[in-house]
C-alpha cells in the first residue's frame, strides 16, 4: 500500500497525519514521518513496513494504520472530537499517551 500524506487511524485509536515518506540516511530503509494530532503533537517516524502492517490482537486482526477519509466526515464521525477524546482518555491513564505504541515518551 502506498503511503500518502493525510489523516490515518491507529488501530487504537489514535489520530495521526502523515507528512510523507523519507529515508534512512544509513539504510536508505523507507520511514513514515507523523505527527499525532492530540496531546503535543509530536512528530515520530516508523518504518513503513511496520506502517503497512496487520496487527492482531485478542485473535482480531487490524491494520496498524487506516486512512481517514472525507466519507468518514459525510458518516457522521467527528475525527476531530474522536482525536481529543483518545487524548483525555489517555492522559486519565486508561490508555496510550500521544505515542502511537503506547509507551509514553516513545514509539
């Protein structure tokens, strides 16, 4: 899948644009530049096989990251309230901080 920049949803739910694709300066392995778009809105790279991958967890599979698209708008889902809630819940301590793994500080 190709990775375009735009809004994208972690699997968890978090909300994240895409600024675009670069490389590794040593490996030349290609690596998604983000942003997340609650909390402090850090900007963190990941490399796009991870970007592209299937996740499973409790035996349901997801994709790691899906694009938000302007159907989502017209369904009635509001990205934008979806992105702070995600932050509020997550800084109360039930669940992930701005880090699309969930480990504070980090990626």
């Amino acid at each position: 899948m190709q990775i375009l920049p735009g809004k994208y949803r972690h699997f968890k739910g978090g909300l994240y644009e895409v600024i675009g694709v670069a490389r590794h300066s040593e490996t030349l392995e290609e690596m998604v530049v983000y942003r997340a778009l609650y909390g402090e809105g850090r900007l963190w790279v990941r490399p796009a096989t991870m970007w592209n991958e299937t996740v499973t967890r409790d035996g349901v599979s997801y994709r790691r990251f899906t694009p938000v698209t302007e159907g989502d708008a017209a369904r009635g889902i509001d990205t934008e309230n979806y992105a702070r809630e995600t932050h509020e819940k997550n800084a109360s301590g039930n669940g992930a901080s701005d880090c699309p793994g969930g480990r504070g500080d980090r990626p």
